[in-house]
C-alpha cells in the first residue's frame, strides 16, 4: 500500500469515526485513535456491503454507502464504549 492510500484511510477512518459518535447520543468514552480504527473499520464494512449488495455506485456520491459506514462506525463506537464502561464499573465495585 503506497502512502496516499494510508493517509486516505486514515481521513476517511477519522470522517467516518466523527460522524459515527455525533449520531450517538450522550458522551463516548472512547479516545481519537480508536475512533480512527472504528471509522476505518467501519468504512470497509460499509463498502463490502454496498459492494455484496450492489448498491455501490462509482460516479457520484453513493450516499446508501455511506450511510452503511456511519451506521458501523455508530455501532463500533457504542460497543466499544459500552465494553470500556462495564470494565470500569467493574473495577470500582469490586
């Protein structure tokens, strides 16, 4: 993979990580990096699926894509944030 393509990925990951946590409600506790992961993660799901369902359009701005990778990046967040505070709400009651 050539630079370009990683330093796509990765402002694709932080706009997909961005807009999944603004469409959550309430405060995520979850840090930046792990937002990037979760927006990377997310867009590749996103496009595998438009792509496997055939809904992926080239030309324009194919906007059920992208609503497919805010909805992963949406549920990647709520689930990380969800493991991160059963954790700790663990530790402090023990």
């Amino acid at each position: 993979m050539e630079i370009s393509g990683i330093f796509t990925a990765l402002v694709v990951g932080i706009v997909i990580g961005v807009l999944g946590r603004l469409v959550l409600p309430g405060r995520q506790r979850i840090g930046f990096w792990l937002t990037v992961l979760v927006g990377i993660v997310a867009a590749l799901l996103g496009t595998l699926v438009a792509s496997a369902v055939g809904v992926a359009d080239t030309d324009n701005i194919d906007w059920i894509e992208l609503a497919l990778q805010i909805a992963f990046a949406a549920g990647g967040v709520a689930v990380i944030d969800r493991l991160r505070r059963g954790s700790r709400h663990r530790s402090i009651t023990r």
